[in-house]
C-alpha cells in the first residue's frame, strides 16, 4: 500500500482534479452538454477517491467525492424528496466485482441473494404517489431535491396517473426515463428536415424533452420509464428488493424484463458478460449493470457511503471503440486561460452518435500517447457527446504525420501561454482574453448560475465585438436596441432575451455565488456560503477565520473567497449587479433543534421507518447521523439483526436505543 504523504504534495493534483470533476458533472447534468467520455471521468474520479483514500487530510465537503449528483437548474420549481436519491460506485472488472462482494461478506456474511438489472442510459426521475395517484414526478437534481418535472412526466404513457389495485397512502418510486433507439432516430429527421440543432445521443434527447416549458412537446416524443427501485412506501414492508419490484408491476409500473434474481457472484459475473455483447440487443441505451443485495435486511445493515449505498454496484461495460483520422489538433481557451488541445477528427459513428471533435487534456497527456497530426487514432465512446483520443495506429502511419507543440501565444488574444513549473496545464496569461471573457460571461449566464434563456457563445461574442459587454455586470445595462443591432435578431427574441435578463435578478444567492466563477466554490460551497452569510455584503466583509469557522468550508475555500473579494475589478463587477438590482440577500440556516449537537448510528432493521427515514427524522431534529461508531457518538439506533456496531457501542458504553425509545426520543 502506498504510504501517505499528509496531502502535502497531492494537494495541488487533488484541487485541480476537483475542479474538472466539478466542471464535467455540471455540464452533463444541469447542461445536458458533456465534453469528455463516460470513461474519462469515471477515470479521474477514481484518481481523486484513490488520492483522498491515502490522504484522508485531503478530504473537504465540497468534493465530488462527498457529493451526490448536480444541482437542479433552476428552470422548474425545485421540490424535495421524501426519501434521498443516492448515486451509484462504480467497477470495471470481475477484480473490483469480487472486491465488492467482499467488503459485503465482510458486513453482512454472504448474502442471501442478488437482483442484476440493465443499467439504461437516461435520465434518472423519482415519482409520488399520494393515495393511488400520481401526485408529484421530479428530476434527481443533488439527491434531496430535484426538478418538479410533474406536467412533462404526466405525458409518458408507461406512467399511470393512477395505480392498480389497493393504493399504499404514499409509495415513492425510482426509475430511469428514457427514449427508444427508434424514436431517437425519428426526433433527429424531423430536426434535421426543420434544420434545427440535432440531439447527440438518446439520453440528451430524453434530458431536453423533460425540460420542455410546453408539455406539448414532450408529448410528441414518445418517451418510456422504467422503474428500478422504491424509496418510500408507507403502510407496507418489502422483505426483498425482487418483492418490491413485483409490487411494483402488480400496481401497474413498468420494470424491467430482464433483471434477474441470483445466487452469487460467478452468476452475477456471467450476467454481466453476456450484456457486454450484447448490449444492442434491446431498443434502449445501456452502459453496464447494476448489481443489489436483495435482502432488504442486509441492505439496511450494509448502509450507505456519503454518496451510495453499500449494497448495490454499477459494473460498467468497456467502452466501444473505432478509428479514424485526426485532421488536426487545435487549443481552446477556457474561463481561467486554461489551454486544451483537443482533436479534429474525421467524422466518425461511435457508439451510436457522430462525433468530430475529442479533448486531448493537455501537452502532457498528447506525448505520452504519442498522437500526432495526420495519425489513424482509436476513438473510444461510452454514451457521451466527445469521446476519448485512446491512442494512435503506428502501423498505418505514412511518414507525414507532425507533432503536436502548444502554441507560444493565445489563438484568442495573442498573449503568452504560459506553464507554470510542476502543472500540467499551460495557461494564457491575457487579462482580457476574449475568449477567457465569453467563457466566463457563458458560465455567469448558464442554468447553474443565473440560468439567462437565449444568451448562448453566439451572442456574447457579438455583444464583446461591438462593445457592450465587457463583463458579467454589463449584462443588465444591455438595452433592446443594442441587442437589435445583432444579426438574427429580431423585435421577438430582443425582448424575450430582455426578459430572460429581469427575470435572473431573482435568482437565489447561491446560484449567483456559483456564476461569479470564484475558485474552489462549487454548489455545495456556494450553499453553505449563502445560507451561512445571508448576503452578498456580508459574505464581503467575512474574515478567512469567519469562512473556516462555517461548517463545509476548509481553508483553500476561504482563501479562495477572500483573494476574491478582496479585488478591486471584482468589487466593482459586484458595485455593477448591486446598483441593477440582482438578488444578493438569502436566507440564512437555522441549525436548531432538540438533537443539535448530538451524533446518532444506526444499525439493524426498524420497523416503522426505512433507513433513509430514520436519517431525515434525526436531522430534521438538529441531529447528525453517521455510519461508524466512535467515542463522539451519542445514540446507537438498533432494530432487528443488528451487526457489528452494537457490539462496538456496548463496549464504548454509549446509550443504545430500540425503536420505542428512538421514537420517544424523537417526540421528546
């Protein structure tokens, strides 16, 4: 095992990795527009889990890490979950499969069964219904809180507006939207006959009709779900996850035909095989197979991860591959002078889509792989929009292919480009880049900042080169005859993009935190900020102590915010959003409760509440919940086949609590 270093010379590689992880999860799932394949990312989260593992120092709440999911966009009203939506670990390999059922056994002893289901590429949703009837459909959003997607999901004909049978008061579902091959090839025709920009694979397509404002729209686009697994379900209690599922379709829900029921891992292994080959064998998008614990008893002894449970596992297919020629590699400036060669490709079909273009990382990663100019490249595609550069063909080269070497000065501004000692990324060192501008003024506008309909790449480089925007704060001193002089405007979109412009002064501080682009502040961070600080002003006036006081907010966050804060072009950008009369006032969190301060484990089955329940109920309170037991822990919560951690609280001492005295607790 590698020895840890105390973070000291992995921090800067785990700050950066964290950063991409964090731009990559927020295009693909608030902008439904990724850059990088499927597998790429998965490979640089599982370098940041490996470096957080052996520099656990290194760890900070804001990391993808400790995440579920993306924020939700803003474009419908948001609406909590009853019960978490939690994402899935990942393997790619019988080594980590088996690994996984280690740690299991290790937990539980050998499960009793497995459930094996179809992982589908689409777009994950979470359904309430409330006395038989569909109440409330929203999109996964950061787990606790998702979009309310209600009207559009009430179009989908595989979901009943009224269940069969004997309705439950509340049953909450989860399923996995999606749109048929076939119907994904029908959208993209009518498109392409109406010259509109085509949909790059079906999951974007189901992501883009479920955002529809008109449910019109989505009606049109034939789209299905699938069921995968119940959160709440009141008045019952599943003794599997293969009951739930038949309860499931009993009540008139679709699941999947081909999930299957097994005894171990060698089964589990075969089933995951014979999908990888056959993977096109059914009219939907798949990218590999999620594997449950069937005991829900186990499940529930198992537990999650601050991100997963602990009973299920995505094993993920090899992603397809095939070749083509590289034309070109070009650099794109990004918003921090970030330069990145990526590659221009003859267009090649990969794994269902067209793709020209590939990210390529940086100079490094373009010598290492030794791709050059001219090569017949292997092109490697797993359900995302720009697939992987895998590597060249030696043997087809013809003697006239030619290194790549980074550019001496921007493409955008012809200022140097610069490559600090010791990183990895070259910069451009413009300070007023055009193209670092547009990038920035993009992401102040997209959905996950202050979400401007209809102020796209397009437009904003049109605005830069006439002269009315030089920053985010130009934005709401743009007057309507300034966007009529734009070509392809018109009185219409003039005044729709007007509209979109008033309506973002309304976004929650959060969001405007998020688009301001300060280092290190993700949505978790930007979060914890508002709700802590309450206002812009006040967050401006905050000292580093204050910042590191706040519970989620480490050191490189707050240095991050005081550098911020403490600039003077900053300063007057924020002056500009003031005086226009963007929202800079949130509500700050209440943290109190008869439980504050008091750590809470749960072990076992109860009753009366699922595990996820037993949390909300906790925390709602002011409590905190924790997997492991520690001489910090309060209470141990245990229900029924109760494991190893009673045995832990009894020998610590610490007060141990059965149903009926959690619940009094709870009351008290």
């Amino acid at each position: 095992m590698k020895k840890s270093d105390s973070g000291g010379s992995s921090a800067p590689r785990a700050e950066e990795l964290r950063k991409e992880i964090d731009h990559h999860s927020y295009r693909y799932h608030v902008l439904d527009d990724p850059e990088v394949a499927d597998a790429e990312y998965d490979a640089l989260m599982g370098e940041l889990i490996a470096l957080e593992e052996a520099n656990p120092s290194l760890v900070v709440p804001e990391s993808p890490t400790q995440r579920i999911g993306a924020p939700p966009s803003g474009l419908f009203d948001p609406v909590e979950h009853p019960t978490r939506m939690m994402s899935l670990d990942n393997c790619f390999s019988l080594e980590e499969l088996l690994a996984w059922g280690a740690r299991v056994e290790k937990g539980i002893g050998l499960p009793d069964s497995y459930v094996t289901e179809l992982k589908m590429d689409g777009v994950a949703v979470n359904l309430v219904y409330r006395d038989g009837r569909l109440d409330t459909g929203a999109t996964r959003g950061d787990g606790r809180t998702g979009e309310d997607i209600t009207s559009n999901l009430k179009t989908i004909a595989s979901i009943p507006l009224r269940l069969r049978g004997e309705p439950l008061t509340v049953l909450e579902v989860r399923g996995e939207v999606f749109m048929p091959l076939r119907d994904f090839a029908k959208v993209n025709e009518g498109l392409e006959e109406r010259g509109e920009r085509l949909f790059s694979n079906p999951r974007n397509a189901a992501a883009g009709s479920l955002r529809q404002k008109d449910p019109k729209v989505t009606s049109q686009r034939n789209l299905a779900l699938i069921i995968h697994g119940v959160g709440r379900a009141e008045g019952v209690r599943f003794r599997t996850h293969s009951e739930a599922l038949e309860a499931v379709r009993g009540w008139g829900l679709r699941t999947n035909s081909e999930n299957r029921r097994l005894a171990d891992l060698d089964e589990v292994y075969r089933f995951c095989s014979h999908w990888a080959e056959h993977r096109h064998d059914v009219d939907y998008e798949i990218d590999g197979i999620v594997t449950k614990v069937d005991s829900i008893a186990q499940q529930d002894e198992l537990g999650f991860t601050s991100k997963a449970p602990r009973w299920a596992i995505a094993y993920k297919f090899p992603p397809e591959e095939r070749t083509t020629h590289l034309n070109d590699i070009q650099v794109h400036i990004g918003r921090t002078g970030a330069a990145t060669p990526f590659a221009r490709l003859e267009p090649v079909f990969v794994g269902g889509v067209t793709v020209s273009t590939a990210t390529l990382h940086n100079e490094d990663e373009v010598a290492r792989k030794d791709v050059r100019i001219g090569d017949t490249v292997i092109v490697r595609r797993a359900g995302d929009v720009i697939p992987e550069v895998v590597g060249p063909v030696p043997s087809l080269r013809t003697g006239d292919e030619r290194l790549f070497s980074m550019p001496k000065t921007c493409p955008s501004c012809g200022s140097d480009i610069v490559r600090p000692e010791g990183e990895s990324v070259a910069r451009c060192v413009g300070i007023d880049c055009p193209s670092q501008r547009i990038e920035r003024i993009f992401h102040f506008a997209a959905r996950g900042g202050m979400d401007i309909e209809g102020l796209g790449y397009q437009t904003i480089y049109a605005l830069i080169t006439k002269g009315f925007l030089e920053d985010p704060g130009d934005i709401y001193s743009l007057s309507k005859d300034q966007l009529l002089e734009l070509e392809g405007f018109a009185e219409k979109s003039a005044s729709n993009l007007s509209e979109g412009i008033e309506k973002s002064k309304k976004r929650p501080l959060a969001n405007l935190l998020i688009a301001l682009s300060i280092f290190h502040v993700g949505s978790a961070a930007a979060e914890e900020l508002a709700a802590e600080a309450g206002s812009l002003e006040r967050l401006q006036e905050m000292s580093y102590e204050d910042l590191v006081a706040m519970e989620g907010i480490g050191p490189v966050i707050a240095a991050s915010a005081i550098t911020f804060f403490s600039q003077e072009r900053n300063i007057e950008v924020l002056d500009k959003l003031r005086r226009a009369g963007v929202n800079t006032k949130g509500e700050r969190r209440d943290r109190s409760g008869p439980l504050e301060g008091q750590t809470f484990v749960l072990t076992g089955s109860l009753e009366h509440y699922s595990r996820q329940e037993a949390q909300a109920a906790i925390e709602n309170r002011g409590g905190r919940v924790t997997s492991s037991v520690s001489k910090k822990t309060g209470y141990v919560v245990a229900g029924e086949s109760p494991g190893s951690k009673l045995d832990k609280a009894e020998s610590l001492g610490i007060e141990i609590l059965d149903e009926a005295a959690f619940e009094e607790l709870l009351g008290s």
